[in-house]
C-alpha cells in the first residue's frame, strides 16, 4: 500500500490471536475491559493509541485497489 500510494503506510498493529477475543465481542464487553491484561487487549490499546495520535489518515484517498472477484 505505501507503494502504491507514495506515501508510507505504517502498520499500526498485531493483534494475536485469542479466543478470549471472540467471546469478549460476543458477549458485548470489549477485551481491554474484560481482560487488560492479556497480549491481545494491550496491542488493541496500542492501535487505538496509535489511531488517536495521528495527524492525517487515508480517510478520503483513492487507494488505486479493487476487490478480487473468483
């Protein structure tokens, strides 16, 4: 995506995989609530972090990308 736009696109995070994910969505309660502790609600944090601090987003931009039809 950097490439095609000429412009960086940084990643904003990786998120682990975790059940307690799933079933935290499930039941309505988001994961960094229900369980701050784990790997997978602190990376969320982070992107939120992450999200809330940048300057300018992509919102907007043509991306030059189309779905993939089989």
């Amino acid at each position: 995506l950097s490439t095609a736009l000429g412009a960086p696109v940084p990643l904003l995070g990786q998120i682990p995989l975790d059940t307690r994910l799933r079933e935290s969505g499930d039941a309505g309660v988001p994961l960094v609530l229900s369980h701050p502790e784990a790997a997978a609600a602190k990376e969320l944090a982070g992107v939120a972090q992450r999200l809330g601090t940048r300057a300018r987003g992509l919102a907007g931009m043509s991306l030059n990308i189309s779905p993939v039809r089989k």
